[in-house]
C-alpha cells in the first residue's frame, strides 16, 4: 500500500463529502425557510454515516446544524 496514495485519496473523498453535504444542507435550509417549515433561528439535529462495503465499516457521526 502506498500510504501518500491512500491518505491523498481519503481526503479528496471527505472534501467532495464535506462540500457536497455542506450545498445539500444549505439549499434544504433556505428552501424550509421559504417555505415557512424554518424560521431561521432554529438547531437541527444531523447525523451523517460513512459506509466502507468492503471492509464492513459503517459509523455515525452526530451533530447539530445551528442556524442562529
């Protein structure tokens, strides 16, 4: 295994993750708020899992998304 190769591509996984998520969570945010579901001051509680099939990984991570 080459552990540049292997550390590189982890962190180009969890920075498309990481942006992805972050555009996924803001249009759902600004679309609740248009809506009336939100009002803009609220925390959301978030969970996010990571799954790995081979190798029969699967964590949870929670949080909270403050919006105020």
């Amino acid at each position: 295994m080459n552990e540049e190769t292997f550390n590189l591509s982890i962190r180009k996984f969890l920075k498309k993750v990481g942006i992805g998520s972050q555009r996924e969570i803001e249009q759902a945010v600004d679309k609740a708020i248009e809506e009336g579901r939100l009002k803009g001051t609220e925390t959301l509680p978030a969970r996010m899992t990571l799954e790995v099939g081979d190798l029969n990984l699967r964590i949870d991570f929670e949080g909270n998304v403050e919006l105020e």
